[in-house]
C-alpha cells in the first residue's frame, strides 16, 4: 500500500501595498468630511471660533443681539435650535472671528444643555435693566450655576453624579445694564413686544402698584406674586426643585425707607452682582437705546468703523483669552545633557 505524500501549496501572495495618496485625493476626502456643527461659516479658512452666552430677559438681550446681528458681517440662525445663532466680525482688517452665540433666558428650568454650554463658553454677556428689578433679581440666583461645576458623570447613572472641586465657568464674563429712563405706559402700548413688556409689568406687580400709590394690593395681584415666588430652580446636587423666591418684598421696603432715588436698581447693586459671577465679571452701565442710535449713525455715514457694542465684544473675547493663558498651566522645558 503506498502512501501518496501532501502536495505542498505555494503561499498566497499578498496584494501590493496601495500607493500613496496623492494632494487631490487629500483634497477630495476633506471635501466629504461633513462640518463639526451645523452652521457653514466655519468651514472658511482662518477663522477663529468663540462660544459665547448671552444671558438675560428676552426684553432686555433683545436689544443687545439685534445690535450685534445688523453689526456682524455674516449672520445664520442654527438649524434645529432657535437660541444658537452664528455671527462673523471683522475685528480687524483681514482678521474674522465667528461667534455661535446662545441665548438664555434665566426665568427659564435649566437644562442640562445650559450648564454645558455655561462649562464650554469661551465669555458670557449678562444683561439687565435698572429700571425693571425683575431682570435684575433673577441673575442672583441664576449666578449659581456659574459657581457649581457637575462633571460629565452625572447623567452616567445612579451613584455616579458628583460635585467636582474646580469651578468651571466662562473665562471672562461681561454684565451690562441699561440705565435708561422708567417707559411710560402709553410707550409700552405701541412697542411691538406688548406680551413681553406685559409679562414684565406682571412680575413688577407690587412694585408697580406701590410707585404708583395704588394702596394695597388686590387678592389677584397677591395670588400672581405667590406664583411668581414659586417659581422652580433647579438643584444640581440632586436634581430636585427648590422654591425660588424673588426678593420683592426688599425692593418694596427699600421704596419706603427712601433708597434707590435715582435707578429702582443701583451701580452699586450691579457691582456686587457682578462679584456674583466670578472674579473675571466686569461691570459695565450705559444706555441701550443710544446704541440703535450709534449703529443708525454708522450706517447713515457709510462707515466701516466698528459700533460701541462690537468693541466690547472684542475687547470680552482677548480677555478671555489672556484669563485662559493664565490660568493655563505652565510647564518647563526638560533639558537633557549628553555626555560622550
């Protein structure tokens, strides 16, 4: 019986290597990634990119973000998310700068997207009126989140939420309140945000009612301020709701001891709320009305001169970026010597 010996089978050849790629296909595979966000404007070349916050009632930001809108040199609103807008400056010659700017309404629940985007913004623009306490009172408590970092744990799952010890918070912070003059009701009438200016004399009820000598509140306005000092505020520890209460009974005491004769709200007030955002909030008093008036100049004259709001913009964000190398950390160079 012969034994028939295995045949020996030659080894596959492996396919050669692909040769390298060549610039028009690096062009070609750059062209098919699709853009980080949702916005086109950052997909030109050379531009830098700036999260920024603008924080405020829908009445008073208003003001602020049409300013910077007919200022911009380009301007898209998100797809999706009617707070997110995507503004280009020319902050110098040649030199653009893209800003996707989200809104906040601090009357608003926050959600976790606001405490992120709270940790992720480069500088913040908070906003208030001096003559509308409620504008005002609602940033001390919204100052909180600016003051407490969660970290991304929190949503992983039951036991794993926990407080980090670094506050994270914008790098630089800009408070800004409008010193113009109380509007007469018959103005508020014939403004187009009658809802908004309404919903602001509803929440100023008893303040309203005391400026204007009314005697004492009915049982309807008692009923509206104890749903307005009911108002939910999101804890961050535990996810719960906690009561917030708006201090209008101090307003309405400061109105009889004689205080505040010149703003409802004081520069100083401003000043120790802007203490409330962080070391790096400055503070900053003018009025909103004259900066239509600038920006309606500028345009009369057909001048490429950058408007009074547009310079503090500018000024906000190299601040922000001197806060951050500085609180970089700083390493040295490690120097290896070489004996032969």
């Amino acid at each position: 019986m012969s034994s028939s010996s295995p045949t020996k089978q030659s080894p596959t050849p492996f396919p050669p290597p692909p040769p390298p790629p060549t610039t028009a296909d690096t062009q070609q595979q750059q062209q098919n990634i699709a853009p980080s966000t949702s916005s086109s404007l950052n997909t030109e070349n050379n531009i830098k990119e700036y999260n920024i916050l603008l924080i405020g009632i829908k009445r008073i930001r208003q003001i602020l973000f049409d300013q910077l809108k007919q200022s911009a040199q380009k301007y898209e609103q998100h797809n999706h998310y009617t707070d997110i807008s995507y503004l280009t400056f020319e902050f110098k010659q040649g030199e653009f700068s893209t800003l996707e700017l989200m809104q906040i309404d601090p009357r608003t629940t926050r959600t976790g997207a606001h405490l992120m985007a709270i940790r992720k913004a480069h500088a913040a623009i908070i906003c208030y009126a001096a003559h509308i306490p409620s504008s005002f009172h609602v940033l001390t408590g919204f100052s909180e989140d600016f003051n407490t970092s969660q970290s991304a744990e929190e949503k992983g799952g039951k036991g794993k939420g926990k407080i980090t010890k670094n506050t994270a918070r914008p790098s630089a912070s800009l408070l800004l309140c409008d010193n113009d003059v109380l509007i007469e009701e018959d103005e508020d009438k014939n403004e187009k945000g009658g809802e908004e200016i309404e919903e602001e004399r509803d929440l100023n009820k008893p303040l309203i009612s005391k400026l204007n000598l009314n005697g004492n509140l009915n049982e309807n306005e008692e009923e509206n301020e104890e749903n307005i000092q009911e108002s939910p505020k999101i804890n961050t520890m535990n996810n719960q709701s906690t009561p917030r209460r708006p201090s209008m009974e101090k307003m309405v005491k400061e109105l009889d001891d004689g205080r505040d004769e010149d703003w409802l709200i004081t520069r100083e007030k401003g000043e120790q709320l802007a203490t409330m955002f962080g070391p790096d909030c400055q503070f900053k008093c003018f009025s909103f009305s004259a900066l239509k008036a600038e920006q309606e100049a500028v345009e009369a004259e057909g001048l490429n001169d950058n408007t009074f709001i547009v310079t503090i913009i500018d000024q906000l964000i190299k601040r922000a970026e001197d806060v951050k190398m500085e609180k970089a950390p700083k390493t040295t160079p490690i120097i290896q010597l070489i004996i032969i």
